[in-house]
C-alpha cells in the first residue's frame, strides 16, 4: 500500500442474518479525492459505509485506515447519515449538534474549551448556518439540517468523510453548498465518499465512482468508468435511462 490511499478494503464480505449484503470488495480509495458510491436499493452502498466504519460485523476481509485499524484513526473519520436516521425531536439548538463534532477530540469528562467554541462557529460560517445557531434542529427546514450535520462534520476536522446520501430532500441552493464545501475539502486533501442516487449529476459532482450492486461492478475515474455498460451491469432491472446530456429519465 502506498501513502495515496486512506481506506484499504480487502475481500470484504458481510451478511445480515445469513443473506449476504457485501461479497468479496476489494477497494482502494484516494486520499484528496470526492468518490461517488451509486448502484441501487439493496446494493449495500450503507452496509459499506458502516463496515468501514466498524459498526458492523464483517464475514471476511479487512479494512485499514490510514493503514491501521478504525479504532485508532476514529477521530480522523466522521460520518453524516441519511436525515431519515436522525431524531430531529432531539432537543438541542444547531450549536449544540455542531459542537459535538469537538467531542471526539476531547478526553472522557473534559469540558469544551473557548478553541472548540471557535472552531464550532468557524463551521457554521462556512455551511451558511451561522444565523440560525440558536434555533431548535427540529424546526429547521430539510436543507437547513443537512448543512447542520455537514457543520459538525467540518467541525472534527476530519481527513477522511462519509456522507450517506447528502443531497436527499434538499433544494438545489443547499445542494450547490454541499458540493462546493466537498470539493473545498477535496483540495485541502480530504478524502471524501458520498453515497449518491441522482446519475444525472455523478460526472459533475466526483472524481471517482464506485458502482456498486452487493460486489463490486466498477471503480475509477468518474469520466472512464461511469459508462453506459457499467451503469447497465450496477442497475440491472432497475437500469434509468441516461441521456448523453447526463439527464436521467
């Protein structure tokens, strides 16, 4: 392995109560880059995610971060789930939720500083949410939540992100946020994996893609690899049809 992957899968396979979700992934993923993870329903693009994650049991394989285990680069990985995940009656102001992006970084019972504070408000600034820090998660609209959740995750300062399908019921301001902030972080280095269903927008949104459908039918450069015969493969049934303008129908 060289220093330009952050995540190394190898052979991974994972079932849920005896089907199997994952079969035999083997992935290198580039450090400084935005990976789109597209197949569909079923196809484990989350399973993935959680196994990368450690929050899953795998069958066989192995995953390395930053070539060691998720147990001691855990503050160097942060997750922003899907928006049906998330309790949205939590009662806690938009600070509060960002701020938690802090909490890795701190030993157990360790108040937050006057640092982290900053660091808080340096994230809300960026995400456009400065305005609404001390109102109520739950009365926020859709896109106004997503870009709380991608605060805290620019919060942990984070190399490596995970983003389960971000652009999910979000209007398309948010959406061009959320994609600007991405390749941001891109540039600064980050790596970047983004679960995502709209194939109209994967040559403009990423640098790479991952096409998915429980193994692994394709990875590479976006603009190689998102072709028409590898889409077909992924979707099977399921298959849109994608126009050479990008459109889907």
């Amino acid at each position: 392995m060289t220093d330009q992957y952050s995540i190394v899968i190898k052979g991974l396979s994972v079932s849920y109560e005896k089907k199997r979700v994952l079969t035999n992934i083997f992935l290198n993923i580039d450090t400084g880059k935005i990976h789109g993870v597209v197949g569909p329903n079923g196809a484990g693009k989350s399973t993935l995610f959680k196994s990368i994650l450690g929050l899953i049991d795998i069958n066989t394989g192995s995953v390395l971060i930053n070539n060691d285990t998720i147990k001691s680069q855990r503050k160097k990985v942060v997750y922003v789930p899907q928006k049906n995940d998330v309790d949205w009656n939590f009662p806690a102001t938009v600070f509060d939720i960002v701020l938690m992006g802090r909490y890795p970084h701190k030993k157990v019972f360790s108040r937050l500083s006057k640092k982290d504070r900053e660091i808080a408000m340096e994230a809300l600034e960026e995400a456009g949410m400065t305005h609404f820090k001390n109102r109520q998660i739950g009365e926020l609209s859709g896109g106004q939540q997503q870009r709380v959740f991608l605060a805290r995750a620019l919060c942990q300062r984070a190399d490596i992100f995970l983003l389960d399908e971000p652009f999910v019921g979000v209007d398309m301001t948010t959406e061009e946020k959320i994609i600007q902030i991405l390749k941001s972080l891109a540039d600064q280095g980050k790596t970047l994996l983004v679960v995502h269903h709209d194939l109209s927008t994967v040559n403009s949104y990423f640098d790479k893609v991952i096409l998915l459908n429980q193994r692994l039918i394709a990875h590479g450069d976006t603009e190689t690899t998102f072709t028409e015969e590898h889409i077909a493969k992924a979707y099977g049934g399921q298959l849109p049809i994608l126009h050479k303008s990008g459109m889907v129908e």
